[in-house]
C-alpha cells in the first residue's frame, strides 16, 4: 500500500512538472508573439511618420520645379500603395517602391541649386533623414523579434508547445531589392 501511494506521489510530481513545464514554453511564445506585434507597431509608427513628411517635402519641392509632375505623381502613388498595405510582405514591396520613387525626387532637386538652399526643405530633408534612420532601428528590432519567436516554434521541445497551440512563423521585413536595401539618400 505505502508503495502504491509513493507511485501516485512520483506521478502526479511528474505531470505536475511537465504542465508547468509547458504552461512556461507557452507563456513564453505568447510573450514573444506580443514583442512581434510591438515592434511591428514600432516600425507602423515611423512609416506613417515619413508619408506625413513626404507630402510637405512635395510641396516644397513643387515651388520650385513645377514641370517636374510625373515624379511628384510617382511618389504620391507610391506612399498611397505604402500607407494601404497590408502585412509584412506587402509592406516591404511597397516600401521598396516608395524609396525608389524617392530616389527619382533626388534627381529632381539636383537640377534646382536655390531649392537645396531653401530653409524648410533643408528643415524637412533633415527630418526625413531621421525618420529614415528611426525607421532602420525600428525596422531591426522587428526583425530581430521575429528571429527569436521563429527559433521558439522551431527549436525543440518548444516546437512540439507552438504546434499544438498553432503559433506560427512571422515573416521579416525585408526590402526585395538590393539598391532598395540601402537607406535613400535624402542629401538634396
């Protein structure tokens, strides 16, 4: 008798441990899901922040080169496609687009020597270089995040925790072109 209840001791001590075992890889994978849509959200902020700059750099460039309408409307389409993405793929196609529509506005501005002299285009090329910059850490640290919840649904034993509770893979942000993974030069 005394042995039977020892088995039953030894037994529940097991199924115990293996249920806070699990309850811990859990909580850690819902953790590391949570710090993917955070940096996402991170990363959001700083695109939403530069198509609100784009329009007044636009503007300001207009002023001076107004036969120049076909780059201006590249641009504008491309932060329309960029501001209505959806998900991360989508995203990284459409941010590939608008940094080479940017690039042709480079162009433009090199032909116009007062506007590289103008005091709030220098003022706004200046805070779309650090929203460029802030996107790039924000950019990092979501990627960042996505490695660690990928590694914990693809290591074992936490592999076997995320498949039975469906957590999934996360995609990087990644730019799908090669020049495109260079910051845009935004010196006018």
């Amino acid at each position: 008798m005394g042995a039977a209840i020892g088995i039953v001791i030894v037994f529940l001590i097991v199924v115990v441990a293996l249920l806070a075992w699990v309850v811990g890889i859990y909580n850690g994978l819902v953790r590391l899901r949570n710090e993917v849509k955070n940096a996402w959200a991170q990363v959001d902020v700083q695109l939403k922040r530069r198509y609100d700059l784009i329009p007044n750099l636009l503007e300001t460039v207009k002023g001076y080169a107004k036969h120049e309408r076909e780059t201006f409307e590249k641009i504008t389409q491309a932060r329309s496609a960029a501001m209505g993405a959806q998900g991360v793929a989508e995203q990284s196609k459409a941010e590939t687009q608008l940094n080479q529509a940017l690039g042709g506005l480079r162009l433009v501005v090199e032909a116009y020597p007062d506007l590289k002299a103008n005091q709030n285009f220098l003022a706004l090329q200046e805070e779309l270089t650090s929203t460029e910059n802030k996107i790039g850490f924000a950019r990092q640290y979501y990627n960042d995040q996505v490695m660690r919840l990928n590694n914990k649904v693809q290591m074992f034993p936490s592999n076997i925790v995320a498949g039975i509770f469906n957590f999934k893979q996360e995609d990087f942000f990644e730019l799908e072109e090669p020049e495109a993974r260079e910051a845009p030069k935004v010196q006018f």
